[in-house]
C-alpha cells in the first residue's frame, strides 16, 4: 500500500494522470505541466508522479521521456475521420468514443486499471485526472471513476472568457457575423470585435458551437482549471473567469505560464518532423535582431497562390528570414516546392526548413521578429523572448490572440486581409526597419520583464504551481 505522511517524516506518494488532446498544440503545454509536476513535493511531505494518457492517433513515443509514465488509452476516432485530421471532427469523434463507444475494451475499463494501485504497491492509485479542455467525456468517466478532474486550458485566459459566454453572444445575435458588423464591438468582452470570435462560414459552425459548448460545461464541471498565462499578462480575464467558475464551485483557477519556461519537457518536439537544428548554425551567421523567423504552427495550411504571395513577399522585403515550410503547409500538395529562382534570390539571405527549434529560434539574438499565425503557443513564446510579431491568424482562437497582441499589449500588429506581396514586403518592413517597428520591439522587451518575474521564486506562476501541487497532494 501507498506509505502515507505524516509527522514520521515519511512520504506520501501521489499519482496524477493527465490526458492531452493529441495535437501538437496541445500536447507540448500538457507534457510541460508534466515535466513541472512530476518529482514535485509539496507541503506535508507529498510526492507527485505522472502517467501520461495518449491515444493511438497522433501517439506520443514514451521512449523519449523517460522520465513519465506512460498508458495508451483505445480513442475509436473512425480511420477517415483520422485520415483527414480536422481538429474539430477529431475532438467530436474522440468525445463519442470515449463516451460509451464501442471499441474493446472500452475506454471506461482501460482507465479504471490505469487509476488502479499495482498489486506490489509501488505505484498508488491516482488521485486525480488534468485533461485537456476538449475531453469532457473523459471526465465524465473518471467522475464515474470516483476520480476528480483538473483541466488544463492550452489557450488564454481571454479565449476560456470567450468560449464560457459563447452562448450569450450567440444569443444576442453577434453570431453569423454580419459583414457590415465585422469591426463593431463585442460590449461584454471588450476588447473584442465581432470579426475576432471564433466562427466558420462553412458546415462544421454547428460541430464548432457544439465543441465550444462542451470546453464550458467541461471547465465548469471540474475541481480546478490550469491556464497556460501568467496573471500579470491577463489581469482582468483571470479575475472574471475566477469569479464565474467559483460561482459553479470550481475550487481553483490558477495561471501557472508559461509553461515552457517551468519544465523543459518537449521543446521543439514534433509529432512526426525531427527540429532542423543547422538553422541555429545559420541563425549564428546573422546580425543580432535582423532575422524575421516566419512559422504558420502545426496545423494552418495556405492555399498555393498564398504560398507564392509569402515566398516573393519575403523574398522582396530583402530582410533576412528563417522561414518554416512544413511538408503540408500547403492545401492539397504533400511536399510543396519552392517558386522557381527563389531559392537563388535569397541565398545567404533566406533560409527553408521543415520544422524548427523553435523556442530556441526565438530566444537567439539574431531574430527580430516573428511572423505567426498566434496560435497560442507559438504567441506566448514569443512574449517569453521579447520578440515583437506580425500577425496573420486563421481559426480557433487565433483572431482573439492577434486582437490582444495588437489592443492591449501592443506587441504586435495584424496583416490584415489576402496575402499579397506588396502588403507583405510593407508589413516586413514596418516591423523590422521603420520606426514604429523599434517601438514595437520596446514595448515587447518590457512585456517580456513581466514575464521573468512571473518566474522568480516569489513570483505568480511560481506560487501557483506550488498551490496545484499542494492541491493535489490534499486530493
Ligand atoms: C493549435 C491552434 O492552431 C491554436 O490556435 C491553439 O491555440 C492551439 O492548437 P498550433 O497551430 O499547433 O496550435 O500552434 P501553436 O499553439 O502555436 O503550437 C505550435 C507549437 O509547435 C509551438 O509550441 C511551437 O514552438 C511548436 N513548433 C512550431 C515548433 O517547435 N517548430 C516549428 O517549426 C513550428
């Protein structure tokens, strides 16, 4: 049996699960939470171990982090739902059969032996689950289970505000979009616009609407949510989220990013592409701060005139880039090729990879700027840095991101409207050469000094990292 703490100065040993949602966004933050919790005593003498839950989709190869444990859980998601990896279909589908679907065994069961004590009493039974925000019917079996949930939202505080009163901006008519409404404000969420909630023109709205509806009840319905922030940066979101989830008795909300910064664990990892390491080589090469590192994430795609409009854009700007093509970057192509006599217009000056290191791009001197699609990651390493960014966001939560770089913190600004290489070149310049640009930079290195202190020893995320890890030793 487990030994139990106590005055005696033994330890008490605690398991915690956690289950990401398998996408590289989502899976990089969960591991780092890992990484941070796993080894960790708290007060009273607790010690906490990790098992990581992952399914087959997307699988996490365990042999390279040894440190964790780790269980494979069935995820039914159907092959061609798998085939074609939309984000959205996958959490619906993973959703369904997680809850009450008929894959063998089933879900309910491979996780009760998972929660289970081993029979020789070296690993104690879990006293808690941190799932991803998307998984609820994950949590709802582990309620079955008797076993509490944490969740741990990937994304920022502003987006769990937005998703949390979706139904009310449903429900006052900001949504379908109205063109002419585009730039009008969203009164409860300042500093929203109607254009920067999340919304699809096409079929999946309704599956969209739906996800959104489970990340709410999921969040509401927890003991605690985790967020990747840090309360300096968000102030306000995390005050009014903190007040409506007490209200539905969650017992804690805590900031506790960035959380690349807490643990190590999984920088620069990819799912399937190996980080092309000859890009720091390069980057070494270059002035301090004239590099324009340019990555769309794991997940947004161009179509093929937009992948053209980037590359000569770049190409004419003059400005030295590091420029991140992944092999499906590009709608309906599996390995995109460059334009004819790019590569030679550029050379010395542009360089192409698969998938970078990125934290480390963004922390080395030679980058200036970052061009990103804001994802939420991708957003708050770049902060980490102090690297100011030109921002073009696709989906999800990326338009509400860029609204927040722009409005509130001022570290970046958006490329608004279709790629086109002149806006391109002008955007790169603004940025990287003009005045504004400098300004911009400024802004971005006092924005990262907010940063560091979150993550002195006293600092916020520090002291809400160690209020989890009390929280779940007291579970
Ligand atoms: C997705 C959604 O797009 C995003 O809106 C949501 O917030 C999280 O899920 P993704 O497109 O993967 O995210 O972008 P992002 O959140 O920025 O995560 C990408 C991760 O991959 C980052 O941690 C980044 O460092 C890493 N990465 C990306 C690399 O390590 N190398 C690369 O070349 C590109």
């Amino acid at each position: 049996a487990t030994r139990r703490g106590g005055g005696d100065g033994s330890i008490r040993r605690r398991r915690v699960l956690v289950f990401p949602l398998p996408f590289q966004g989502h899976i990089n933050p969960m591991l780092q939470l890992a990484g941070a919790l796993h080894g960790r005593r708290g007060g009273g003498g607790g010690e906490l171990s990790v098992t990581v839950l992952h399914t087959r989709f997307n699988a996490i190869d365990p042999s390279r982090y040894p440190e964790l444990a780790f269980a494979e859980v069935p995820d039914g998601i159907p092959p061609d739902v798998a085939a074609n990896g939309n984000i959205v279909d996958i959490i619906v589908a993973l959703n369904v059969a997680m809850d009450g679907g008929e894959s063998s065994p089933s879900f309910r069961d491979v996780l009760a032996s998972v929660v289970a004590a081993d029979d020789e009493g070296r690993k104690p039974r879990a006293s808690c689950l941190i799932i991803d925000g998307n998984l609820m019917a994950a949590q709802k079996t582990a309620a079955e289970l008797g076993l509490p949930t944490l969740v741990l939202r990937t994304g920022s505080a502003a987006c769990l505000g937005c998703y949390l009163a979706y139904p009310a901006l449903l429900q006052k008519g900001y949504l379908p979009p109205k063109e002419s409404q585009l730039y009008e404000p969203v009164e409860e969420l300042p500093p929203l616009r109607v254009r920067d909630l999340y919304y699809t023109s096409n079929a999946n709205q309704e599956l969209v609407r739906k996800v959104l509806g489970w990340i709410a009840e999921t969040a509401r319905n927890s003991n605690g949510v985790v967020i990747n922030t840090f309360d300096e940066l968000e102030p306000a979101e995390l005050e009014r989220i903190r007040r409506e989830l007490d209200g539905d008795g969650v017992a804690i909300v805590l900031a506790v990013g960035p959380l690349h910064k807490l643990s190590p664990m999984n920088a620069g990892g990819s799912l399937h592409l190996c980080p092309d390491r000859s890009c720091i080589e390069w980057l070494d090469t270059q002035a301090t701060g004239s590099v324009l590192y340019v990555s769309f994430g794991s997940l947004a795609s161009l179509d093929s005139n937009e992948f053209l409009e980037v590359a000569w854009g770049l190409e004419s700007s003059g400005q030295p880039f590091l420029w991140v093509v992944r092999p499906d970057l590009v709608k309906g192509l599996d390995k995109p090729s460059l334009p004819d006599g790019f590569e030679r217009a550029v050379e010395g000056r542009g360089k192409v990879i698969k998938w970078a290191p990125q934290q480390e791009v963004l922390a080395h001197h030679a980058v200036g700027g970052f061009w990103t699609h804001n994802g939420w990651n991708s957003t708050l390493e770049s902060v980490s840095e102090g690297v100011p960014m030109i921002c073009k966001p696709q989906f999800a939560d990326q338009m509400l991101n860029t609204r927040y770089l722009e409005a509130v913190w001022a570290v970046g600004f958006e490329l608004v409207g279709k790629l086109e290489r002149g806006e391109i070149k002008k955007a790169i310049k603004r940025l990287m050469v003009e005045k504004e640009g400098a300004e911009i930079r400024e802004r971005a290195k006092e924005l990262k000094k907010k940063m560091d202190q979150c993550l002195e020893s006293s600092g916020s995320s520090q002291i809400a990292i160690n209020r989890l890890v009390n929280y779940i030793i007291s579970l």
